[in-house]
C-alpha cells in the first residue's frame, strides 16, 4: 500500500457495515482515493472520507450525488423509478435515520450515472473504472452483506479483476479476503488465534502451497468442487500462502490477537 496513486478504495451498498469497518474505511479514505458505489456514497458520508468519484444508478442510494453537492437538485427525469425528486433535498443527503450527511472538508468528486437496465453491475463498472485510473491495488469496502447472489456477484468480478493484473482485498466485519493468482504469494501477519480458508474460484488450483498455519501443504492442488481449504488455524507465527496457477479466494481474520 506505498503507491497513492495507485491504490484505490472501492465502497459498496451493503446495508451493513460494522463500526470497525467504517473506522478503518476512515482511516484508509484519508490516504487514498475513493470511489464510492450507489448506495456506498452514504457509508464515505458516515465515515467522514472525501470521494473521488461516485458511480452507479443511484438506484440503492435515491438520488443522484452532483459535484460539490451532498445531493443533487435533479433538473431532469431520474434514470430508475426508485429514485423519487421528492426525496431529494438540495441542502444535503439525509442517513436513514434522518441525519444531515455533510460534504466532507475539501471534497470535490465527478459522478458517472448509469442506467438500472444494463449488462454490468454497478460495482463491475467501478473496478473497471480504477482498472482505467491506473489502479494496480484495489481495497473494498461493504461488499458482502444484503443478498447473497449480490455477495457471490461481487466475489466474482473481484476474481476478474485480480487475474487481470490488480491486487484485490475486501474487508469485511473482523476478516478480510485476498484475492490470488498463480503465480503469486501472500504473506499474512502472525495472529495468536483466528482461522484462514482457501477456496478456488477457478476449477483447480495447483501448486498450493501453506507454511506458518496449523495445516501445512506443499504442492497440493484445491478443487472448485470439494470443501478442502476450508478453517485453517493461526498459530501465533506469520503465515506464507503461494500458488502456481488458478486463482484463489483467502478469507482470513483480522484483530484476533
């Protein structure tokens, strides 16, 4: 994460976001640029992070953010049925407990608008937008809770991201997947207790290789199809995950020290 320039945040729409994910959401939106997606724009409000673009219908969040503005004042038809004008206020963007969702300080964004009717979820086109910006690191925010076929969704495009060259982490409440693809490694901090698990995305993952964990592996291959991978154990040491081809899912605990 040493590249500014190169790192981008991307936050969804979950509507569930724990206090420690908005706190390191925070602490992460003050060093690097943030894209924030439909509904996403509200959790960078809540967290108090400036944005760099807001992409989307604006289906989720219910009116169309302009630049330099919390809310827009709409001046033509929304693009989906769900966002109603009389829901949009022009002195800024209201929580839904009711809260004035200020502009954070020095916050100028650009906001690209999509249709509802479209091939590509709103969170495929901003991956492809940070792809476009030059991204090579890409940390995600609010991607997993609401529907599961959402969750799945995400996990997807994210894969397609990351075996196109980008380094991809998704956080979410107290654990966080890397995304890896042969041939790569990742090294992961020495926790006391919490578990890692490997899952492949691609039909077979070859040339896996664990060292630090409770359960060792050498050259082994996961399969797609087995649940073989699954709640490996920290032991108190750092853990080396490597693999040769295929691309695979590390969903690991964060904070369990």
């Amino acid at each position: 994460m040493d590249n500014l320039d190169s790192t981008y945040l991307v936050v969804l729409a979950s509507p569930e976001v724990s206090a420690g994910e908005l706190q390191l959401l925070a602490r992460l939106g003050a060093r690097y640029p943030v894209i924030a997606v439909d509904g996403g724009f509200a959790w960078c409000r809540q967290a108090g992070v400036p944005i760099a673009y807001a992409i989307g219908d604006f289906d989720s969040l219910g009116y169309v953010p302009r630049e330099r503005e919390a809310a827009c004042r709409l001046t033509e038809k929304p693009m989906c049925a769900r966002i109603d004008t009389a829901d949009v206020r022009g002195e800024g963007a209201f929580s839904e407990d009711g809260a004035l969702l200020k502009d954070a300080p020095g916050d100028t964004f650009q906001t690209k608008v999509f249709p509802c009717k479209k091939d590509q979820t709103d969170f495929e086109l901003a991956l492809d937008l940070a792809q476009r910006l030059g991204a090579h690191e890409i940390l995600v925010f609010a991607a997993f809770g609401g529907r599961p076929d959402h969750a799945l969704a995400n996990e997807q495009v994210m894969a397609h991201a990351a075996e196109s060259g980008v380094a991809v982490t998704a956080f979410g409440e107290n654990f966080a997947l890397d995304v890896l693809c042969g041939p790569s490694e990742l090294r992961l901090e020495a926790q006391l207790a919490g578990t890692v698990s490997l899952l492949a995305m691609t039909p077979e993952v070859r040339g896996v290789c664990i060292e630090g964990l409770e359960y060792a592996l050498h050259d082994g291959t996961l399969s797609a199809r087995t649940s073989r991978g699954v709640s490996n154990e920290f032991r108190g040491a750092p853990a080396y995950i490597s693999v040769e081809s295929g691309t695979l899912f590390i969903f690991h605990s964060l904070n369990s020290n």
